[in-house]
C-alpha cells in the first residue's frame, strides 16, 4: 500500500515532469507557427488530433483502473500514462535536429 505522502510526492513529480515537458513541446510548437523554425508537415493538424486520443485513453485507463478495484495511486498514474507518452514523444520529435 501506498502511502499518502509517497502518493503525493510520486503524483507530484509525474505531473511536474509533465507539464516541463509540456512547456518544451508548446515552445517549438509556437515558435514553428511564426516561422522561426520549421515545422514537420501536418504538425498543426497533428496538435490537435493526437490531444483527442491522449486524452481519451487516459479517460478510459484510468476508469478501467478503478472499476478493476486498483488504487487511486494506481489509477492516476495509469490515466497519466498515455498523455506523458504523447508529450515525451513530441518532445523527442521536436528537439531531434
């Protein structure tokens, strides 16, 4: 079992994680659409579609979580799965050069 402050301090580091990631990918993204570096091919189309999947699974890994019986540590960081994976993956993406 975990407890309330391993909880807090795993929740925590995976959200941070998520957001400075999430900061990097807008950044380029930003910077791509006023022309200051260039942009892979469909990447404006690509910002909004891939936020609907991400989102989506997360909603369902995290429900599914939770109906199986698992913890709320579990189901959270089973519902934040999926859009780290997206954004760490667009990080990775946008910075390779």
């Amino acid at each position: 079992m975990v407890t309330p402050t391993e909880f807090a301090f795993r929740t925590g580091w995976a959200l941070w994680r998520l957001g400075w990631e999430a900061q990097i990918v807008m950044a380029y993204r930003m910077a791509g659409l006023v022309g200051a570096v260039p942009l892979p091919p469909g990447e404006t189309s690509r910002m909004v579609d891939e936020k609907v999947k991400a989102f989506t699974d997360a909603a369902i890994d995290g429900s599914w979580a939770l109906a199986s019986g698992k913890s709320l540590d579990v189901a959270t960081r089973a519902a934040m799965k999926p859009v780290q994976r997206r954004v760490s993956s667009n990080k990775r993406r946008l910075t390779r050069r």
